[in-house]
C-alpha cells in the first residue's frame, strides 16, 4: 500500500497501551510509513532513533491559575499543529480518554481531512466508561472517531454494552514481533539471580494496580512454595508495590520473592519462569500473558475480560475463577509437577503466540483499515 503519513498518540509511560502504539509505530516505520508520536513524552519502548519516525512532545501550560492544566487542549493543539505541518493522513490514538476526544477537536481545528482511528485498550472502558462523569464524552470521542478498534471480542462487546453504541468496532488483538531469541543458557542466567536449580520459578509482571490482584498471586505463591522450593519473580511497579512489600513480609517470603521494577530485556526475564501468573480481576487482553506464551511460558489465567481469548485453556496455559488464588495455586503445581504437559503447554503456547498474534498479520490488520478509512484501494 501507498505510505502514509500517520500521527499517534498514547500513554508514553510504562503500560500495555503504550507498549502497543509504540511497538505498531515501529512496524509501520519499517513498513515505510511515517509516523509521527505526538505524545508527553519519549514513550518507553522508543529507546532510540529510528528510520521514519518522529517524535513532538506535547509541552503542558503549568500557568497559575489552573488548578488542573489542560492536557487534553494543548494535546489536541499539538495534534492539528502537526496534522497541518506534516500533512498527515490519520490520527491513531491509543486509550480513549482523554485521547479520542483531543484528536476529534485536532480534526475539527485542522480542516476535517485527517481520519482518527481511537484503540480501545481496557479500563478506558471497563473503569473509567462506568464513572457518569466520564460516560458521555468516552462515547462522543468513539462516536467521533473514523474507526474504531479494541484489543479484544471481550472489549468491544463491553464497550457497545457499557456505552449503548451501536457503531461497528473492529476486535484487532495485540501482538509480539515474528520471533524473539530467547536465553541460549536459561541455567546461567537463573543463578545470576540466585535462583537454584532445583528451584521453580513463576513470574508475575504488571503495573501493580488494584485490578491486577498481586495479592492473589503472592498468596498462590505461597500454597506453591509450600509444596515445591521456588521463587516469584515480581516484574513491574505501581502504587500497590508497597502493600505488596508489605504482605510478602507478613507471609514470610522475603527470601523467595524478588523485586525487580521496571524491566527493559522482559522476555529475557520471563523467559526463565516455568509458568506465569496472571490473576486480575479485569483484563481486556492481558500482553503481559502473551509475552510469557513467545518465550513458551504457559499462562495461569483468570475466567475474566480477554484473557480466555489469548490463553487456550488446557492447551497454552490454565483458566482459573478470579479471586481464588488456592485453584491458582492448585494450576500452577498441576503444571509444575507434571513435565510433560509443561512441555506440550510450554510449545503450545509459542505456536499460539506467533500464529495468532502475530505482529506481521496483525499490523497488516491496522493496515487494512487505515486504507479502508482513507478510501484507499
Ligand atoms: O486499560 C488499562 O488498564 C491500561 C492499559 C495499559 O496501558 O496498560 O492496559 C490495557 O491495555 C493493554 C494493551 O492493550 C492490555 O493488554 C491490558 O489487558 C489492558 N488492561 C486492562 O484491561 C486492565
């Protein structure tokens, strides 16, 4: 297809969203389009400079008066200034609020030519769509946008429900590049963090937010280690991080649980995990499941938002009942004690990752209805 000129906008900071639009910025630049960031900061997976990419800071006016500065204004400035300077086709923007609404305003500002296409991501729409003062603009800003995408079946029905809208949105999943290299020498590596050979290890990795129910996983891993000697790797950071602290210590783990905040080389990490836990009592994908399933990590999941759609129960990993960390528990030793269902899983879930959700079919997705936005042949 002809190159486009595309500008996104996302969260730069750490989370799924951004890692998303950020990773769907890099396809596209190698895919030759030019794409414009138009963030509030260098998102986090954009580590240097690449081939066709730009990036405009959006600069916030911290003016004594406002109690609340105008983000989503000098966003959408930003926006129309670039659409205009740069000619651009479309406006991809990655998390509806307040994100859909500011590039409706940066259409309106700069002529009404450049096409929006908003991604639905999750809590835009299974938290912050249930609060009333909120509602109504997340369904003018989808209502607005040209397309509309969200990362999962779960996602769009939620959204069409939640917001009584019947306009067509397209289920595109997330995804991971068409191979990644994992660790040549996993052994090695796992003593670099003073886990022992004899030792389990399950993997946890989130933004440490109420909705990720770290507690569960903490608790799970105590039932774990009761019956087998391993280790919690805990990857990520957020505000439950010190409660979290907190209840590790009460429960006596200090020696077998690690911290290790915020990680650049994830699937290096993960990959030295036997199984993950991903227990959340909302998820509308859950990418952190399907990065463990690229290295061929199984996933223990909960019945919940998307993450049935990602983790093939029995097959790539296990579905247990939200909140119940005990059938977690009781998954993960399943699947810990019985090596050749962890081998059947661990390839399983690798196939299903670079079949599925692979990066090649699904940016060609995006592609797709880009074109169809622009009326491109
Ligand atoms: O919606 C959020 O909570 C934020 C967002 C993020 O930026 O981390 O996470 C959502 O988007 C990810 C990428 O599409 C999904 O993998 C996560 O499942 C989703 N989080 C939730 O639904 C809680």
């Amino acid at each position: 297809m002809k190159a486009l000129k595309i500008g996104i906008t996302c969260y730069p900071t750490v989370g799924g969203s951004g890692i998303v639009a950020t990773e769907l910025g890099k396809r596209l630049a190698e895919k030759g389009h030019e794409i414009h960031f138009i963030t509030s900061g260098l998102p986090f997976r954009l580590e240097r400079a690449y081939t066709n990419i730009h990036f405009h800071k959006v600069e916030v006016n911290q003016y004594q008066i406002f109690r609340y500065p105008p983000y989503d204004l000098t966003l959408a400035s930003k926006m129309a200034e670039v659409t205009e300077r740069h000619e651009l086709d479309l406006l991809h923007v990655h998390y509806a609020v307040p994100h859909a609404v500011s590039a409706a305003l940066a259409k309106d500002m700069s002529g009404g030519n450049v096409k929006v296409m908003t991604t639905l991501h999750g809590t835009d729409i299974t938290v912050l769509a249930h609060d009333p003062s909120l509602q109504n603009i997340i369904r003018y800003g989808i209502n607005r946008s040209d397309k509309v995408t969200a990362v999962s079946r779960f996602l769009v029905n939620e959204t069409k429900e939640q917001l009584d809208i019947a306009k067509h949105m397209e289920p595109i999943y997330n995804f991971v590049p068409p191979s990644i290299a994992v660790p040549a020498n996993r052994h090695a590596l796992r003593r670099e963090y003073g886990i022992n050979d004899d030792e389990d290890v399950i993997v946890h990795m989130s933004n440490f937010r109420p909705v990720k129910r770290v507690e569960d996983v903490v608790r799970a891993f105590r039932l774990i280690r009761q019956e087998k000697r391993s280790k919690l790797l805990l990857i990520g950071d957020g505000g439950e991080r010190h409660s979290i602290e907190a209840l590790v210590e009460n429960e006596g783990l200090q020696k077998d649980v690690l911290f290790l905040g915020n990680q650049s080389r994830i699937y290096e990490l993960i990959s030295l995990a036997d199984v993950m836990l991903l227990l959340s009592e909302k998820e509308s994908f859950g990418l952190t499941a399907l990065e463990a399933m690229a290295v061929g990590v199984p996933v223990i999941g909960t019945n919940i938002g998307g993450i049935p759609e990602v983790i093939s129960d029995g097959e790539t990993g296990l579905i247990c009942p939200v909140y119940d960390y005990k059938a977690a528990a009781e998954a993960a030793l399943a699947l810990l004690n019985d090596k050749a269902m962890h081998r059947r899983m661990s390839n399983a879930a690798r196939a299903r990752a670079f079949s599925k959700f692979n990066s090649d079919t699904i940016v060609a997705g995006y592609e797709t209805l880009y074109a169809e936005m622009l009326g491109l042949p």
